[in-house]
C-alpha cells in the first residue's frame, strides 16, 4: 500500500480564469513539504483545493490520492467532506480570526471530537498539554490570549481528529518573531510524535529553507522547481527561484545593491504562451516566450527551457562594507526622556525613550509588536502625543519640512478619490515648489510620466509605495520616516523598494528612520540602529555592533529567532 | 466600621465588569434619557402655537373663570420650572392630567385602550421573529438561490411599503372581497379580539418581517464569510456542528436588530389602529394630536418613550449575558 | 451578475414615469381636481375613468397623476436637506470629535428614542403646518440618522493612512475635510440619500394618510388612500392605484439604492 498524499493534475479555475495549472504534489508520513510563492502564486487555492474549502466561483479537477483511497476533485467540493479533519485538517495564517469569538477554547478544540470524549476534562487537559498550553486555557475566550496561545489553540483544534495531513497556511506569518519560532518548533515536535505530514504554505524562504525536508517553487500559478530541502536554494535552476531567493535580504551582510527581480507577478490567467517567468526573465529567449516549459528532472524538477547549470558564471553580489556611522555628524533631532501611555490603566507605550538622528543618517528601530516603535514614530511625526520626556528638532523648519513619514500598507497610502498627479501636486506645494516637478519626481522613484494621470487602485503594492514614498520626500523634508514600508510587499518587490529607498537618501542627502520588525530588511538600510521591547530603548548602536556582540537579552532572542538566515 | 465595609462591598459589586456595575450604568443612562426626554413633552404645552390654557380649554366655551380656574389647575402662571416639577411629581404618580376631549383622567382612557396596543404589537413581533429570522438564516446559508433571490426582492417591497396602504388592500381583499376577516374594529373579548387582530398584525409585521429578514440574512452571512467557519469545516465539524458556532455569533447583532424592531413597532400601531379602526393607544393619539389633547399626547409620547428605553436596556443585558468580550470590557 | 445589471432599468422606468408625471402633470391632467359632484363615486371601468371616481366625482387615476408632485417633491427635499445637514455636522464631528461630536450624538440618541412616525405626527400635528413645514420637521428628524452615517465613515476614514499623510503634510482640517475625506464619503451619503427617499415618502404619505401635511383638497396619493376607506365597498380603484404607485415608487428607490450601495462597497473593497 502506498501510504501518504498524491495529488495529482490539480487545476483550480476561478471567475477571470486560472489561479493554479497541472499541479502535481506529494506528502509522506513524517515529512514537511514546504510550498514558497510569493502572493498570487496560487498556493494558498492550492490548500484551499486539497481541503474543498475553496470560495464560491472557484473550481477545482485533479485526483487527490490519500493512501487507498482515490477522490476526483472534480465531483465537487463535497467529496472531501468524509477526509477534513480525520485525515487532512488546515490550520489558517490568522489566529485572532479562525476562532469563534464567543466559544470557550476548550468547547473549539474538543468540537471534533467523539461525543462522549467532548466532555472529558482527561482528554482537554492531554490536548492543551500537547501543544503547551496550561489547562485554564480550556475555560477562556480566545480574546483574552495572546497570538501565540491562539494560534496553539488553532493547532489543537486542527489535531483533534488525528489528520495524517496538517496543511498550515502561513501558520506564523500573524505571529512576532520569537513566538514565531516557538510555533515552528511545537509544530516540528508533534509532526514528529504524531508521524503526520506537513504541508507548510509559506512566503518566508528562510522558514522553508530551515524546516522543509522538500521544497517547491510556485510562481503565477505553476511549479516552477521542487527539490530536496535548502538545495533548492543553493542550487536553484530556475532563475525565478535564483532570483527569489537572492531578492531576499541576507542578515549576515550588507549588499551594495539587492538583486531584484523586475516588474511584478502577474496573475496566472494574464499569461497564455510560453513561460510564465518568461516576461521578468533576462536569459528568456524566443521559445520561452511561445512554448510552456515541463517539469523535467527526479530528485529535483525545474519547470525551465534555459535552467541555470554550474557552467554558468553566478550572479556578482556585492558585499558592502556597513556605512560607518558618523560621530561627527550634527544633530538632526533628539529625543530625550519621552514617555507615553495610551491609558491610565494602560502599561507604558513608551518609557523614558532616548534616541537621535544626526543630518543624513539612516537609523533603524527594530522590535516586535507592542514594542512602541510605531508609537515613537507617531510621536516624532507629530501624530500622536506624548506626556513627558522632550524633542526637540535642531533645524528651524516648518513641521511638514522637517519630516514625511511612509506608512506600512500601500493599498490605502493614497487618497483612492485622487490622481496620483494631484495627490504629489499636493505634497510639492507644501514644499513651495511647483505642480510641473511632478514628473521628475515619478522618475526619481522609477514610474512613468504618464502615472500623473492615473487613481492609486489600479497600482501593483510595489507602485504605490513608489508613490507614497514621492509624495513624502516632494516638500524636502529632512528625515524621511519609514514604518514597516515593506512587509506587506512581495519579497521581489521588496527588494526594488529597499534598493529605491538606499538610492534616495543618497541622492536627496537626508535621513531616515526605518522602523521595521525584520533584522534583515534594516541590515540592509541603515547604518546605526536601536532595539525595542516593551516601550523600552534596550540596546543601540551601529548596526555590525548590535549584530556581532549584541548585549541585551532581548536582543540575542530576536537575532536567534530570525529563520534560516 | 461599618461604613466601610458598605463601601467597600458597593466597590466591589460596581467593579469593572460586574452585571451589578453594568446595569447600574445603563439604568442611569436610561434613567436620564428618560428625564430629559419628559422635559421635551412637558415643553410641548408651551411649544404648541397658542395660550396653553385656551389650548387646554379644548372646545369648551371659553369664559374668563374657566381660563382662570384652569391656569390654577395647571399652575400655569407659576415658573416654568416648578410646573415642569408639579407635573413630573405627578406624572411619577401615574397622573397625566384630564383628558380634554373626553372627561376622564388620562389613566383611565390609556388603560381601557393599553390592552389592545399591547396584544396587536405582542402578535405582530411574534410574526415577525417567526417568520423573517428563519427566513433570514436560510436565505444566508443558501445565497443566490432561488429562495434567497425571491424572499430580498420580497423584502425590499415591504419595507417601502406603507403599512397603511398594506393594510388597506390586505382589507379589501380578505375582508371585503373574500369576506374571511372582520373589516373594522376591536372584537368583543377572547378568541373574537384575536381574530379581529389577525389582520392588523399582518399588516404590521410585513414592514417588520422584512427588515428583520434583511438584517438577520445579512448578519448570518457576514459570520458565514468569517475565517472560523472555513477551519471549522477544515477540521471536520458536522453541518449542525458548524450551523451551531455561526448562530450563536449572528445572533447577537441579530438580538440587536429585533431591539430596534421595537422602536418601528410602536410607530407602526399608529397607522395600522387608525387604519382599522382598532381603539388602541395609537388611534388614541392620532385623534388627540388633530384634537390638540395634549394632556393625552404627553401621556402616550412618554410611555412609548419608557417603552423602547426599557427595550434597549434588555438588549443590552442579553448582550452582556451573551458576548463575552462586552462582558470583559465591561460597561460601554 | 446580468440580473443584477437589469436593476437600473427595472427601476429606472417607472422612476421615470414617475419623474414625467411630477414635472408634467399640469400639462398631462389639467383639469385633475374638477369636482364633478353629479357623477359621485363610479367604480373602475365606468366610460372614460379608468380606474373610476371618488365621491367628489374626481376621476382617480388623474388625481394620482397630479399627486405625484406632492408624493415626490417633499421627500426629495427631506433627502437633500437632511444629507446636507448630516454632511456639514457629520464631517465636522467626525473629523473634530469633542463637544460638538458629543451634543451632536446625545441629539440624536434623543431622537432616536422615539417612533420617527410618533415624533413627526406628534409635532406637525401640534403646530398645525402645512406641507412645508411638515417637510422640515421630516428634515430635522431624518439628519440625526444621517449625522451618524457620515460622522462614522469619516472617522473610518480619518484612520487612513492618506488621511494621516495629509496631516503630516500640514495640510489645513477644511482642506483635509471637503478635499481628502469627503469625497471618498459622498458615494455612500449618495446611495444613503436615496433610500432616504423612499423612507420620506412613505413618512410624508403616512402624515397626509392621518390628515397632516397636504391641506383638503390637493391632490395627493396618502390622502387619496385615506379618502378611499369610506368607498372601498363602491370603488377599488380609489384604493389599488395610489397604494400601487406608492409600493412601486419606493420599492424602485429601495432597489435602486440597494444595488449603488452595494456596487459601492464593492468598489471600496477593490481597493
């Protein structure tokens, strides 16, 4: 008997076409595969299809195999109702979501379960330990924990009717770095007790590489190269994983400039012919543009007519010696002693806060939610206020000129009602300068003339945060604030954002504040940094300090958390 | 000694998140609401165009010493403020006043009438939540089909449609051309009051029913898009299983929309009593607001008033008995 | 899909016809309130009075026609004037908050405590206004509900980033008000506006139904039906055609602004 998960010719089709092409997968006992793509690559449907819980509108064909038993997906969604939970369960990216909101955890986790072991405080008790949760958990609400336990409870859940299957949805994407960690590992532990195999959905290349015994590539819909574990990195074939896997930014050192892939995923139904890499490839030639390429290959596979071999001369990267911070440089603004609280009853936001930027310096603030670098962002920007403590700007400008900020999500960076011509035409004129730099300003952050006349919702992510970053440096501020500016972008756009954003400052000669919860998204930006938690300032320094001898406690959990880097 | 025990026991029993605290709060917002409110009706003899004692003469013939003795009766020519009292200490007595169209005490007119209001708008919410929020719930589960389509298409009829007019043809047709119902009136008693109410409440709970259905269809479905659905079916919960989670979460926005339900319902009476004739409160003070009764006015404004409030504040407490987040956040 | 793209034209014909009869109707039916007491009441089909007379003799379906005017208008205004309020103080409110947004919020708590048909029955009776008066008590109890609506968008919009750069930027609060966030409120107030319509005329005709608003005499649907209980038993028409042109007035509106709010949302979760 052949034993595990052969899924076999998956399409899945949806209202504007196709979302996912003659997928082939398989998943054995005791084994984790991991699925990388990077948003519209069609993974997530793929879960959604192995699972029947695709939306409205979609359909799905292909035979899922599970041990002896052979399911034809195109019957219907119903035809995987007697398979979810017993044998395939799915554990979703948002743990604040994927529970009722006015169930206790013990009655959610239990739910699957045999009538008579519902209510059986053993049973609860052996399923909250499994998974590292204290019993009282059983008699509270999901609001009143923590991501982190949520999402355990969503795991508990998941296992309740011993899946041989866990499919897990970006299972740690919502969570902060360290309890990101702790996840993978309980996740890593009980695959192992459990025998079960693990099909992890991810975007985050370390995590696959760190994890996965297997690893396959998906890009617009198609698999584009599988392999064995992190070889698929190191020897990638493909030059879309070669390429993904150098956009994305090493920790270990600072790139002069990160290898982005150009232009942005398209979705699977745009492409008809040829490759779908074909249009952001530099080694496509004519046949790549008119005929589909196979998967070819045994242990590992690649979907490519021109794959990359040993011959060929690798990519140049350069290393970059981190930018020495100036200790001559004058100040550009201080902040000395902020506090801040939300609510009385609340811990402090911030606490007694010190930190300085000195005239065209990159600085970074790294920490993890709830730390209160957002809150200090807020608080220098003039968004929020604080209640004791100082800051004070040594250059005697205009609010609007002395700072711009960028914030996280693109989609709504922008005045939806307003040309991106009127919303820059705007932000110029705070400047005193004029509506007809409007196109230079778009070719300084690499955009067409003619996007003047275009509204933001017909923009890429990546587009509108060229955008959102023109309308902050038009009035000439002197630090240029960013928060979070790329993590909610594709890792291939990321990588343009960051190159655009080093170019930028360079050019323009101004400083910035990047403030991010990624170590190495801020190695590659700034040359001074400080490490937040709880409100607090806990560590600062240059940027290759902190890395090689950090100091706090705090500081070596958040660099030994960061995944397979 | 004590003192302080007391004290510390009421800080106890008000303490963040206890049901004490919680309806103590909200008695008191309803309480002030309340309050307020009596004020606006009291202003209303003032606010009506004309001398409020000629108004309160009616139709009566107006001598100079019936002016006079009804300005002492009604404190007229004290300060506003303490006839305001005057009649606010009354009013908590149970004492509207006199009617002015018919020579009773405003007690005795709204309580031979009461009765019937509350039977007719008792039978039109039990039609209402019998009907609309299965309706609702089924048309969510099953959106875009053919049931779905024809119960919002329905629904979206009768909520622009005028009671009145509803009424109307409803009576045309079951009671004057098919001769089943009674035409007009209130019935003499018993099973006869019921029959002569079908009608009414019909009429009644089709604006009702249909904005309920709305709002349950569109509560359920928002709670079937949600996240915890999907994993519930990706772990192999049974169809009731599921069914069960999702009710229990529609139905508090849905407990909310019945409360509001409430508010239309007592302004629906109106129309449907004057539409058929029926002697209830809401005929009662369409004839009292042409006739300028305002004693009577004052009356039913206030009482419909403590009605809804009273509504609110249930809903209110079955919020906090239901939705554990209200309960931790305590008083809103 | 295609269902639900027949929505403007399903609606948008008999508003149309609607709209003719209110702007035309004293070309259309000159002689609508010619009293012809010799004929009295005639049931439907009698020669030339299609849906027959009242006991004035008035012929049914022409007084309809000329009541359209009185059905529509007012509750067009009650529309317009109530959004206008509720977009000024709203807007301000919302963006402001303080005791503006405080005062503003218990007015309408207080309103809303109460049967919008009780309140407005109760006032327009006591003061005893004709048809514009009626329109602006309609107008002052319809804004609170319309305050809310706007007030609660602009502060789901004040969270924004666009809105939050604009700040930063130094832009003014008027301009950061009437440029950057009331244009992006203005489609729901829009699709909010029309369904308020449909609610003001059933309102406005449930008054004129009870003898308030229209003064004797003018034509009007809501008093057409009223007048028409005393001769249900002689005519039906009386009753059947202005019910009918209410019902199919305001569910026309309810469709049409059901279907732009939901295209609306639409395209507010697009971006």
């Amino acid at each position: 008997m052949n034993r595990g998960l052969y899924l076999s010719n998956l399409v899945v089709t949806g209202p504007t076409g196709l979302i996912v092409t003659r997928m082939d997968l398989r998943l054995e006992p005791g084994q984790t595969v991991a699925l990388v793509g990077e948003s519209g690559s069609g993974k997530s449907m793929t879960a959604k299809a192995m699972t029947g819980l695709l939306p409205r509108g979609v359909t799905a064909t292909g035979t899922l195999q599970l041990d002896d038993i052979e399911v034809d997906l195109a019957l219907g969604p119903q035809v995987l109702t007697d398979l979810r939970g017993k044998h395939i369960s799915l554990l979703l990216q948002n743990p604040f979501t994927s529970l009722s909101p006015v169930h206790r955890c013990g009655e959610q986790i239990t739910a699957a379960l045999a009538p008579d072991l519902r209510r059986s405080k053993d049973e609860i008790r052996r399923r909250l330990d499994e998974v590292d949760l204290p019993e009282r958990v059983a008699r509270q609400y999901p609001f009143e924990l923590s991501g982190g336990m949520r999402q355990r409870v969503a795991l508990a859940a998941s296992l309740a009717s011993n899946p041989q299957i866990l499919i897990g949805d970006e299972p740690t994407t919502a969570l902060d770095v360290t309890t990101q960690r702790e996840m993978l590992d309980l996740l890593e532990r009980i695959q192992g007790e459990r025998d079960m195999a693990l099909l992890l959905i991810t975007h985050d290349l370390g995590i696959a590489r760190e994890r996965a015994d297997r690893i396959l590539v998906m890009y617009a819909g198609r698999l584009v190269e599988l392999g064995e574990g992190a070889d698929v990195f190191a020897h990638a074939q493909h030059p879309y994983t070669a390429g993904l896997r150098d956009s994305d930014p090493p920790l270990k050192h600072r790139l002069v400039e990160l290898p982005a892939i150009a232009g942005s995923v398209p979705r699977p139904s745009e492409v008809a012919v040829g490759c779908v890499f074909a249009p952001r490839c530099d080694r496509a030639d004519h046949r790549c543009r008119t005929d589909t390429p196979e998967l070819i290959g045994t242990t590992s596979q690649v979907a490519c007519w021109k794959p990359i071999t040993k011959a060929d001369t690798p990519h140049l990267i350069q290393i970059a010696t981190d930018v020495q911070a100036q200790n001559t440089g004058t100040d550009l603004v201080v902040v000395k002693a902020v506090s801040k609280r939300f609510s009385p009853s609340a811990p402090l936001a911030l606490d007694n806060v010190d930190i300085s930027i000195r005239l065209g310096e990159a600085v970074g603030i790294v920490g993890e939610s709830g730390s209160g670098k957002t809150t200090l962002a807020r608080c220098l920007i003039g968004l929020e206020s604080f209640e004791s403590g100082d800051i004070s700007w040594m250059i005697n400008a205009p609010m609007a000129q002395r700072a711009q900020i960028v914030f996280q999500d693109p989609t709504s960076a922008l005045n939806p009602a307003m040309t991106i011509g009127a919303s820059l035409a705007e932000a110029l004129g705070v400047g005193q300068r004029d509506k007809s730099e409007v196109p230079a300003l778009l070719q300084l952050v690499g955009l067409p003339a003619e996007y003047a006349r275009r509204r933001p919702h017909g923009l890429s992510g990546g587009e509108q945060q060229r955008v959102a970053i023109a309308r902050a440096i038009a009035p000439k501020p002197k630090l240029l604030i960013c928060d979070e500016p790329v993590s909610s972008l594709d890792v291939s756009v990321q990588a343009q954002i960051l190159n655009l954003m080093n170019s930028i400052i360079k050019e323009l000669g101004i400083a910035l504040l990047f403030i991010t919860h990624d170590l190495a998204v801020v190695r590659q930006v700034v040359s001074r940094v400080y490490v937040m938690n709880n409100g607090r300032v806990v560590e600062s320094g240059t940027m290759e300090n902190v890395l090689l001898s950090p100091q706090h406690e705090y500081t070596r959990q958040l660099f030994s958390s960061v995944a397979g880097k | 000694m004590d003192t302080a025990h007391s004290h510390r026991r009421l800080t106890q029993l008000l303490s963040r998140g206890s049901l004490t605290r919680f309806i103590v709060v909200r008695l008191a917002a309803t309480g002030l609401l309340l309050l307020v409110l009596s004020f606006v009706v009291f202003a209303l003899l003032h606010l009506t165009p004309g001398d409020p004692a000629r108004n309160l003469v009616g139709v009566r013939n107006v001598t100079p010493e019936l002016l006079q003795s009804i300005r002492d009766k009604y404190h007229l020519n004290d300060p506003f403020m303490s006839q305001y009292l005057q009649w606010l200490g009354n009013v908590l007595h149970g004492d509207f006043g006199e009617s002015i169209r018919n020579n009773t005490t405003v007690t005795t007119l709204l309580s031979d009438r009461v009765t019937l209001t509350l039977q007719l708008a008792g039978l039109s919410f039990v039609l209402t939540v019998l009907i609309a929020v299965p309706l609702g719930i089924a048309a969510a589960w099953r959106t875009g089909s053919v049931l779905d389509r024809s119960v919002s298409v329905a629904s979206i009829v009768g909520i622009g449609a005028p009671t009145y007019a509803v009424g109307l043809l409803l009576l045309y047709i079951f009671g004057l051309w098919l001769d089943i119902f009674p035409v007009y009136g209130s019935g003499d008693g018993g099973f006869d009051r019921w029959w002569h109410l079908v009608l009414p409440a019909i009429t009644l709970a089709s604006g009702l029913a249909a904005m309920v259905f709305k709002l349950t269809r569109t509560a359920v479905v928002a709670e079937l898009n949600q996240d915890y659905v999907a994993f519930a079916q990706s772990r192999g919960l049974s169809h009731r299983q599921i069914r069960s989670l999702v009710l229990r979460n529609a139905m508090i926005p849905v407990a909310t929309s019945l409360g509001l339900v409430f508010a239309f319902l007592f302004g629906g009476t109106i129309l449907v009593e004057v539409t058929f004739a029926l002697q209830g409160i809401g005929s009662l003070l369409a004839g009292s607001v042409t006739f300028k009764d305002l004693p009577v006015v004052q009356a039913i404004t206030l009482l419909t008033a403590t009605v809804i409030a009273l509504t609110a504040l249930a809903v209110d407490v079955f919020y906090y008995a239901v939705d554990p987040r209200v309960r931790k956040r305590g008083s809103r | 899909m295609s269902r639900r793209a027949l929505i403007p034209i399903v609606t948008g014909i008999p508003l149309a016809m609607i709209a003719i009869f209110v702007v035309a109707s004293r070309w259309i039916v000159p002689n609508a309130t010619r009293q012809d007491i010799m004929t009295g009441v005639t049931s439907p089909g009698t020669a030339g009075h299609l849906f027959g007379t009242d006991q004035l003799g008035r012929d049914i379906t022409q007084l309809a026609i000329a009541g359209a005017g009185s059905a529509v208008v007012g509750p067009i205004v009650i529309a317009l004037g109530s959004m206008m309020i509720g977009i000024m103080l709203g807007t301000f409110a919302g963006y402001m908050g303080g005791w503006l947004d405080l005062l503003l919020s218990k007015y309408a708590d207080l309103l809303l405590a109460l049967p919008t048909t009780l309140v407005a029955l109760v006032v327009t009776g006591l003061i005893d206004g004709g048809y514009w008066v009626t329109v602006l008590v309609l107008i002052m109890l319809f804004s609170p509900t319309d305050i809310r609506m706007v007030r609660g968008s602009v502060i789901a919009q004040s969270g924004r980033p666009y809105i939050e750069s604009a700040k930063v930027l130094g832009l003014g609060r008027l301009r950061i008000m009437f440029r950057h966030i009331l244009p992006n409120v203005l489609p729901v107030a829009f699709s909010t506006m029309l369904l308020n319509v449909a609610f003001a005329l059933v309102s406005m005709s449930a008054l004129s139904f009870l003898g308030l608003g229209v003064g004797p005499g003018v034509p009007d649907w809501g008093r057409q039906l009223s007048d028409s209980r005393d001769l249900l038993d002689r005519n039906w028409g009386s009753l059947v055609l202005p019910a009918t042109l209410i019902i199919i007035t305001a569910a026309a509106i309810n469709l049409l602004g059901d279907w732009l709010q939901e295209r609306f949302e639409e395209r507010s979760v697009q971006r």
